[in-house]
C-alpha cells in the first residue's frame, strides 16, 4: 500500500513539472497569434494580360530551293548580306541541261523534217486518188455500156479503193507527225526552263538570313517535290513574334490588341507589339487524346518605334532583332480603369460545406457537386481578421479588380499566403507586421 502511494507522489510531482514547463514554454495555455502583411484597398488601372513565349521571326521571309538538281559552280552571296530583287544568287553546273537543250532542239528539227515529208506524201497519194477516181468513173461508164470486161472494171475499181485508203493514211500520218512536233516543242521547252533555273536570282529584296550551302556542293531538285533548301531570304525591317496560346486564353485574344515584349537579349527593355494574325484552328502536342496540350498561333508585330533607339546612328541598316530570338509577350487584352482592387494573392477560395450533412448508418454522404467555391478575402481590424465573401473581374500580374464585397480604405491580408489559403478563420486575432518581418524568429 505504501509503494502504490510512493507510485501515485512521483506521478503528481511529475504532472506538476511537465504543467509548468509547458506553460513556459507555451505549449498550452493560450493560443497561437499568427504574423500577417496587410494592404489598403485602394482604386486603380488594370489591364488583363495573356503572357505567352516565342521566337522572333522574319514577318516575311521566302525559302528558296533548288529546282534542278547539280553541282553549285557560283555562289555570290554569303548569310547576312543584302540583296536586290533580280540579283543573281547563284548558278549550278548547266552542262547536262545544255546537253539536253541541244538534243531536244535536234528533236524539234527532225519532227519537223518529218512532218513536212508526212504533207508531201499526202499532197502525192491525194493527186494519185484523184486519177484512180476519174480511171474508175470511166470504168464504171464503160462497163455500164458492156464496153469492157468485167475484170477490167474491177481492176480499177480496186485501184480505187487502195488509192482512197492511202489517202486517209497519209492525213493521219500527217496528223501524227504534227503531234511528234507538239510533243518535241514542249520537251524542248522544259529543257530551255531547266537551263534557266541552274540560274537562281532573288525573287524579293532583303537579307540573306539564313545560308544552307556551299560553293561545290550537290543539290537535288524535282518537279514533283520541294528541293534542296539553298537560301532564305527576309525582310528584317519588319519583325514579329510567334507564341502559342493556350485554348482558355485565345478567346480574348483578338487582332489588334497591343502587347508588350520582353527580349532575352535584351534585359529589362520592353517593346510595344500589336497582333496582327490569331489562328483558326489548333495546334497540338501529345503522343495520345487525352495528353495532347492545345493551343493557337498567335502573332505579333514588333513595332519599329519601340526599338529606334537600338540602331546606330551612323548605321541603319543595323538590325537589332534575329530570326530564333527568344522573347515573351504580355497581351493586353482588356483595361478597367479607376476599379476597386486588392493584391491578387489576398483572394483564395474556400468550399460552403453548409449544404453537407451527416446521413444515417449505412447510407452515402451528398454528392460533393452540392458544395460551393467561393471567392474570400481576410478584412483586418483591431488586431482580428473578418472573412468576406467577394466578386472579382480581370487581373493583371499583380492587382485584382474588386466588384463587390469591399470598399476603399479598408485593409486585407496579403501575406502569408499558406494562412490565407488554409489556416486563417473567422474572427482570428492576427498580428500585423511589416512584410519583410512575417518570418523573423519570434524575441
């Protein structure tokens, strides 16, 4: 009996210790103030911005390929430099295609040699028609008269008939030795085309910006597919941005609307930018259906007077932007000025769980469908935070436009945004700092 007491005295003491230590140290006992920033809510501009990717680009830039096939034997330019429309770009060994000229231009000749031989021949055997019908006409007179014989008579009513077959003979002799000439004319006039393309001249003026070949290389071309990209030739006075939009975002994208670019190459410099094309139809990436990412095309021109102050004054031809360049693009696609905001991390949202109820033993919970998302913020006052309920509209990178739910001067959680989200209540004693002290270690 006396050791259960000794058991139940060193339980107390112990009890006691472990109460006072962890008053101390504030494990139980009172509850834990959060540390939160705050801000006004206050009146401003907002623009809503689409933010997207891309490569800058040539807006108008022309592949050049090889037409024939050969050796290149000139080459005049090199990538980078100017060229007019007209110059002579390069030339690729003419020999087969001279060859082949020549021998059609012998074919030609030879057809034609033919033909004038196919209309002598018809001229002949019409006039030798011509004598064994009047032969036969009198033949038939004759014999009608039973002046000669019958084998006379069908002797030259034979010669009639032969005489009459070489005739429609020798016209469609004719008629195929025309198509002949036809046919070598046309050949012949593929192999002039053929020569003339081992000359390659440029079809727009611009710069060579990108070169694919050398001086002595083969190239291949064919009617039937695109050959052998030599060159390309742009216009890099005129420069735009290809980026993809996201299927969500396109749908406020429209022709026109400005945009502001940022360029790799250039830090901290923005250029205006105004869309000039939104695609029709999707792009998409993804090995299957339901992987496949979607979005649009969408393209904006750089605008020259945002970037003048780039080029050299004793250089004008310089072009600051290159086709490959990365940049991204924030597309301004709608301005409410003069709207009631608040810090976009101040808004979160949380579940109306009023609607679920705890049903009977056995039976299913409601269907999750029932609750209802909500859009908060945090009101700070007096050293608690109150939840409102609010409706917001377009947001920019930084602010939210506020529809209803707050009023000008009134101040909101803004930081941290791990309370916001989740472990702030209704009514919860908060402690206002400055943000830069949200996480100093506690005196």
């Amino acid at each position: 009996m006396k050791k259960y007491k000794k058991y139940i005295y060193i339980t107390a003491i112990l009890l006691i210790i472990l109460a006072f230590v962890g008053k101390r140290a504030g494990w139980f006992g009172k509850d834990t103030i959060h540390k939160v920033a705050v801000e006004q809510v206050t009146y401003r501009n907002i623009t809503e911005l689409i933010t997207a990717n891309g490569k800058i680009q040539p807006e108008t830039e022309v592949k050049i390929s090889a037409d024939v096939s050969g050796e290149i034997v000139e080459l005049n330019f090199k990538e980078g430099d100017e060229v007019k429309k007209g110059d002579l770009l390069l030339k690729i060994k003419p020999d087969i295609y001279l060859s082949a000229l020549e021998r059609m231009e012998a074919s030609v000749n030879s057809s034609k040699a033919n033909l004038a031989n196919s209309k002598a021949r018809q001229v002949q055997v019409e006039a030798q028609f011509i004598q064994a019908e009047q032969a036969f006409n009198r033949s038939k007179q004759l014999y009608e008269k039973n002046t000669i014989a019958v084998s006379e008579f069908e002797t030259a009513k034979s010669s009639y008939d032969v005489s009459k077959a070489e005739v429609e003979a020798a016209k469609q002799t004719v008629v195929a030795a025309d198509f002949t000439v036809t046919s070598a004319e046309a050949s012949l006039k593929e192999a002039n085309e053929n020569l003339q393309k081992t000359a390659i001249y440029a079809p727009i003026g611009g710069t060579i910006s990108k070169l694919s070949v050398e001086l002595g290389e083969r190239v291949v071309g064919t009617i039937q597919m695109t050959g052998t990209e030599i060159l390309r030739i742009a216009n890099l006075n005129v420069m735009e941005v290809m980026v993809e939009v996201n299927e969500n975002d396109i749908v406020h994208v429209n022709i026109g609307d400005t945009a502001l670019i940022e360029v790799d190459a250039y830090l901290n410099q923005k250029f205006k930018g105004t869309v000039t094309e939104v695609a029709n139809s999707a792009s998409t990436n993804g090995i299957v259906a339901t992987d496949q990412i979607t979005s649009f095309v969408v393209k904006i021109r750089i605008l020259p007077e945002s970037y003048q102050h780039l080029i050299p004054k004793d250089n004008q031809l310089f072009y600051p932007f290159r086709p490959g360049m990365s940049a991204t693009v924030d597309i301004q696609t709608e301005t409410h000025n003069n709207v009631l905001s608040v810090p976009i991390q101040a808004v979160t949202t949380r579940i109306d769980t009023l609607k679920t109820s705890i049903e009977l033993v056995g039976e299913k919970t409601k269907n999750s469908n029932d609750d209802e998302i909500k859009e908060l913020v945090f009101v700070y006052q007096n050293d608690s935070v109150y939840q409102r309920q609010i409706k917001t509209s377009i947001q920019d990178n930084n602010y939210i436009e506020i529809l209803t739910g707050l009023k000008d001067g009134e101040s909101v959680v803004t930081a941290p945004y791990s309370l916001i989200s989740k472990k702030l209540k209704d009514k919860m004693k908060v402690l206002k700092v400055e943000k830069d002290k949200l996480f100093d270690e506690k005196d």
